[in-house]
C-alpha cells in the first residue's frame, strides 16, 4: 500500500504569494517587551457572547461606568459625622 508523502511545511498556498525576504525577525519584540501587548484572549464560553471587538468594548465601558457610579455612591462623606463624641 502506498502512503502519502505530506507536502512540505515550507511551501505556502498560492493566495499567500508573498515576498518575505525582506522580513526582519523580532522586530518589534523589544518593544512588546517594554510596552506589553494589547491582545487579550477570551475563553471560548465568553467568546460566544461577543460577536466581535466593538461588543467587548461596549460591554467594558458598561462595567467602568457601572464600577465608577456605584463607588460613588457607597464612599463615605468626610467630616465629624460618624466619630463618637468627646467626653466632657
């Protein structure tokens, strides 16, 4: 019986016809390295309820501004209310 040879992992499809001789390795990695990276990964459970990047965002903005009124609104006031009074 005849097996089939896999083709090379260096050939690339023909819509990828591409000059990548030019290409420099690494060339961002130190500054990923100083500034990091925006990408952020979702697990599959949550990714089903964002159908793209814009409903991610709009739900995080929902959850600052949900985050920001609320801890307004439990902060205690500052000043002599709620100390215990002198004793005389």
């Amino acid at each position: 019986m005849k097996t089939k040879t896999p083709e090379s992992s260096d050939d690339l499809r023909p819509e990828y016809d591409f000059d990548f001789s030019k290409g420099e390795r690494g060339r961002y990695y130190k500054r990923l390295l100083k500034e990091g990276s925006n990408n952020v990964v979702l697990e599959p459970d949550v990714a089903q309820a964002f159908p793209n990047s814009a409903a991610v965002n709009d739900a995080l903005r929902a959850v600052i501004e949900l985050v920001r009124s609320s801890t307004s609104l439990t902060r205690r006031p500052t000043g002599t209310r709620g100390k215990a009074p002198r004793a005389r």
